[in-house]
C-alpha cells in the first residue's frame, strides 16, 4: 500500500490548520506554502475536507479554513481513510471471500497480521499530538539553524542521580 500525494498533503493540512491558534484562519494560497504543495492541488483537497466536515471554509476579509473537529479526535487513520477509502494493503485481506486461498495459504495471517498493525500505528496518532511534535521540531529546527545550540541535561528533569 503506498499513501497517495492527496492523502499525503491532507494529512499536513490537518496538521498545519491543528496548530492554529483556535480562532485563526489560514488562505488556501498560504496553506499552500506552509505544506509546500501546488496551491490547486491543496485547494481540491480542502474541498473534500470541507466536504467531510474536517475543515470549515470562511468568505471574505479574516476567511481562510479552520479546523471543524477536534484535532485530538481525529487519528492520522481517519484522514487517510477520508481520502483512499478504507485501509487495504492488499486485495487479499479485503474481506472474507476477497480471497478464495485464505483458507489454506500461509502468507495469508501475515496479510492481516500486518493490516492490523498498520491500522492500529495510524490510528494511535491523533492529528493534535502530530501537529505539536511538528511544532516542537521545527522550533529545535530553527533554534540550530540559526546558530544557536540548545544544550539539554542528559537527566530528565525532576530526577535526581543515582549514587553510588
């Protein structure tokens, strides 16, 4: 299964509209340069976003597009499957009688084995935790770009030292 270039670029719409400050907006043009995609192809997507409820479109001067749900209810799963259509890795494991060999073929538990752990990874991350982690590295990716190197503690805070 390989994610589309649609999906791709709906998941960081999502991802960049989660780290909005809750009442701002953003312009399909400047969403566009902020996830580096073709401007009409992020327009058809926000469409379809819109379209599903994930995203509201506002008119006029302050408009742009919002995030529509709760970005921490929404798993990277959910907008993958909003844009391919439901999780297949392949026709094999489809469904019950999508496959006339499951009965006897051995790689047919690995299929499903591997179907479930592909769901269950895409459906633990939620588009609010994607859209921090994103945040957080692009700041440490700023920080040393520009030269300034962060020195962190190799203990986590709050826990002291063994001794001894």
């Amino acid at each position: 299964m390989q994610i589309t270039r649609a999906t791709d670029y709906a998941v960081r719409i999502m991802i960049r509209l989660a780290a909005l400050p809750e009442e701002e907006r953003l312009a399909a043009p400047e969403l566009a340069r902020g996830i580096q995609a073709p401007e009409s192809f992020v327009s058809k997507i926000l469409q379809q976003l819109v379209q599903r409820g994930m995203v509201t479109s506002h008119r006029g001067a302050g408009g742009g597009f919002q995030l529509a749900v709760a970005p921490e209810n929404v798993s990277l799963l959910d907008v993958v499957e909003m844009v391919q259509g439901p999780l297949q890795i392949n026709l094999c494991v489809a469904g019950e009688s999508s496959c006339d060999l499951s009965a006897w073929c051995g790689a047919h538990p690995i299929w499903n084995e591997a179907q479930a752990a592909l769901r269950k990874v895409l459906a633990s991350a939620s588009i609010a935790r994607l859209a921090r982690d994103s945040m957080a590295n692009r700041t440490k990716e700023e920080s040393s770009s520009s030269g300034k190197i962060q020195i962190q503690s190799a203990q986590p805070a709050g826990r002291k030292q063994r001794s001894g």
